[in-house]
C-alpha cells in the first residue's frame, strides 16, 4: 500500500461525517441551508505533480483545472476558490503564475475568495480549494450498482503524449502538449451526466486504476473492453495506464443514453465480485503491471 | 514591501468578488441560499511557521487553530475543513500528526470533510480550508469609524514567551509553551463580538502591526496607550510587537460594553489620519524598529 493511501487510511476515522463520503470520492458535500455545496482541495508539488520546467502560467491553469475536474465529476457548477500558494525565490515565475492564474479563472468565470501566501525556502506545494454548488443529487464514486455500465467522456492518452514532448522525449501535434499542460475540466458534461448517474469520478490517475477505484468503492468488479476505449494514439494500454486526462469516468444502467451534446462511449460493465478485468476481443488479457499513477 | 505583499497585490485585480474583500481581511465571505459562509485557507511551513523540532501533534493542532483563529475574528461558527497534507520522509511525523489533528478537530468540534494528501520530496507545506458559518453581520478588518477605541481580548505575549522556551533560549510557567504550541482560537468570544462591532482582526502577527493594519484598512490613524496593553511577561514592547497570540482586535463606538463573559481590554483608538501613533502614560513614544511578523 502507498504512502499516501496510508495516510488516508489513518484520517479516515476522523472524517467520520458523512459529507466526507469516507475520503474515498474526489469532493466533499456540504448542506447549507437549502443548498448542497461540494468542495475539493487538490495540491501540485513541483517535481511531483508538474515539472519545474513546465511554463508557470501552465502550472496556474492545471491548479485551477485539477480542481475544476473533481467538481465536474460531482455535476456541480464552480462557485468560488481559495489559493494557497508557497513563494519560491524566482520572483518572475511568481508574476507569470499570477498571470495564467487569471487566465485560468477567467475562463472558468471563477471568482478568487482569498487564501494564503506564505514562503517556502526550497520546493512549492500549491493548493486550491475549489467550491462548487450542487446541480441535483451528487453522484459518488461507489455508487455503482451490479449490471450498471462504464463509460468514459472525450478520449484517453493525448496528456501522456504531451507530457513525453514536454520532457522532450516525442514529437506530436499541438494539441497533445495542450492537453498535458492546460486540460478542461469537463463542467458543461458532468453537469449534464451528475444527476442521471449512479456514480462518477475524474480519471485523474489513469483509466484502469480509476475505473478500480470506483468498482472497489462500490463494492464490485469491473471489466473493460480495451478495444472500444477511445484513444488518442497507437498504444492502448499506454494510454489507459497513463494519468492527467480529466475525462469523465460514469457507470449508468444498460439503456443509458448521455445527453447529445455530450461525447462519451461505453467501455465496460460492472458485475458481483472484484477487481478489474480487461478483455480484448471478447478475451481476457493480462493487467498491466501498473494500472496508473498510484501515489507512491 | 515584502515578496508577500508584493505577490498579494498582484492576485487583488484577479480578486474582484466582494467577497474577497480586497484581499485584505482575515477571511473571505460567500452567501450561499439564505446563509453567508466565511471562508479561509491559511498554510503552515516547516521552519517559517513552526519550528522542525516541534511536536506533530502540536503543528497539528496549530494548523486548526490559526484558521479557527480567523473564523473567530469574523464571528463565525466552523463547521468543516478541508486539509492539503505533504507527507514527508518521516512515517511517524506523519502519524504523531494525525493524532494531533484528531485532538484538534475534536476540541472544536470541526468535521473534516476532505482535501489532498501529496508527496513532497523536502520540506512541509501544510494547508487548512476552514468554513464557517456567519452568526450575523460579519465584520472585515476596514470597517473601523473615526472616534472608535481600540479593544483586544485576553493578554498579549504569552506565545512570545512560549516560543523563548522551545527554543531553549529561556524558562517559564507551561502555559506559555501551551500558548505558543496550542494556541486556543476565541470562537466563544468572536461570536458575540461579531455582529456589535465595527471591524475586527485576529493577532496573529504582533498587536502593532495588525492594528495598524486595521487602521490602513479603515482609512484611518490608530494610537495605541501601551501601558494599558494586558501583557503577560514584563516587556510591554516586546509583546506587542511579538506574534501568534491569536487574541482579538476589534474596533467600536466609544461607551461599547463587551459582554459580560468577554474579558476585552480599551486600549487606544481611531483618528482621521494615518499611521501608528504610541504613547506611554500620555506621551508619544518612538515606535519600535519591528511592528511584528512583516511577511517577509
């Protein structure tokens, strides 16, 4: 088990109300008054989550759209964020974060509340707090129910390939690089999908584990179909074991229709058991050795 | 002007909302439905806001307690946090944390509902969102009028003493090592305080800084009677240029009567103007060198 998983194992006794949803899902619930408001906060560690090389305008938009991801997989529309932000020594990545910062909340028609700015002698760990409000019933990521069908929004894979040429290491279209550095959060679609759902998530950490993830949390076992993800590239497992997509990962009872103008295709089912199986041509393939990024 | 400051007025035009309040109060407001939310993310750094040698439970505990701290100063009740965690090399840290955060979280009743934890090769940057719930009319840190007095809750200085202690640079009573380590937010007082009076701000950072950063807010000039200052120690100057009380500074009309169960202390007051006048038995006296923690 990770690090990390350890750790939230360890602070799940505390978060014992049930908008905590047990720290399994990407966001918290929050009743208020007669609103349900649901709130995230995700971090980006320089060297871990981004590379120190990556354009700080970039880095401000995938702080802001990491975030924007998780509300879109709860169907909630953004409302507000808090920033806090650690000071490095190079004061000009300072003003050029600030710069597509206010790209990123421009875009969005996010309003920045507040935060903290604070130094840090070596290192940057930036965190917002995203805050969105609920559009209807919020899907969770274990609520799946056993015959409920996979499907994914968009396609899968175009982050890894932009990060292979961010790390100089691949040639490929603009748009590759595009999707790596300056993902959109699928708000309009997850909006549309949250309250029709029986559960959703962001696929954030690769396909596979995600899609784990979400059978786990539910209690059941997952199959996917490899052959009818849609991805970008030649390389399928390369491409559902890889991260930083943002797509929009829903698992819905056999005759769902998605909303028209919402792209997303059916990949896999759910059934009794556990695990994930993944199947080619109607045959069951080996896993991968590694499902996606598993915080370790 | 410190690298802080410098960087928070770059975020101000990206920080238009009235509810940001200009970005320079304590905490952001958000009205949600028929309730008016207060929100804020403060952030512990290791070496800069804590001391490496001091115990996890404790940081722990200080993490809750200077985000309560700003709940406080706006009247709110908390009702939920998220939290931003970097995990360090060190396991135990990590666990002696939680434990701390557990007692925290169980002192003041604050659920914890979510947030991210993230690997970071060096260094810790620890960050908290905590939400409240406005009990009234939420007073900002520039809503003081001309003719208002000057109060602060409790006595200033036992932190300072506190944190001479665990440095291992003097000796003294447990309570003052209790006030820097496990510094108590004044909800209870913050609550009542709230909505009678005219502006309000935590000490987090020095008496005489946040107070004439409570008279720039406002517009106006502030002197401060430093022999009528309740301090604990025998340095009236060092303690009130000296942080991490986390005691409450708040502005009202002359004749305000703090409840009966608030022990609040007059010590100055507003005047049209600018700056931050002292005086001692009546006669100005120089200002120290340091205001207190300048952020930079």
């Amino acid at each position: 088990m990770s690090r990390e998983q350890q750790f939230i194992d360890r602070l799940k006794p505390l978060a014992r109300d049930p908008g905590a949803r047990g720290l399994i899902d990407d966001a918290a619930v929050l009743a208020v008054g007669n609103e349900t408001l649901v709130l995230t906060h995700d971090m980006l560690v320089e060297g871990v989550h981004y590379l120190p090389a990556d354009p700080p305008a970039d880095v401000a938009w995938k702080l802001v759209a990491v975030n924007l991801s998780d509300l879109a997989a709860k169907g909630a529309v953004p409302v507000a964020a808090l920033m806090g932000y650690t000071l490095g020594p190079d004061a000009d990545w300072d003003a050029a974060f600030v710069a597509g910062l206010g790209a990123a909340l421009g875009a969005f028609a996010l309003p920045l509340l507040g935060g903290d700015t604070v130094t840090m002698p070596q290192g940057r760990a930036l965190g917002l707090t995203a805050i969105g409000r609920a559009t209807g019933p919020v899907p969770s990521r274990g609520g799946v129910q056993a015959g409920d069908q996979l499907w994914v929004t968009g396609r899968i894979g175009a982050a890894r390939l932009g990060l292979a040429i961010a790390k100089g290491m691949a040639e490929g279209p603009e748009e590759w690089l595009t999707a790596y550095r300056r993902p959109m959060p699928r708000l309009a679609w997850g909006q549309a999908l949250g309250p029709r759902v029986h559960a959703m998530a962001d696929v954030s950490d690769g396909l596979l584990i995600d899609a784990r993830r979400m059978a786990a949390a539910s209690g059941l076992g997952v199959t996917i179909a490899l052959e009818t993800v849609p991805i970008v590239g030649d390389d399928a497992l390369a491409a559902v074991t890889a991260g930083d997509d943002y797509e929009l990962l829903f698992a819905a009872p056999p005759g769902f229709a998605p909303p028209s103008d919402c792209i997303a295709t059916l990949i896999g089912g759910f059934a009794p058991g556990e695990g994930l199986r993944l199947t080619r041509d109607g045959a069951a393939i080996a896993l991968p050795a590694r499902l996606g990024y598993e915080h370790d």
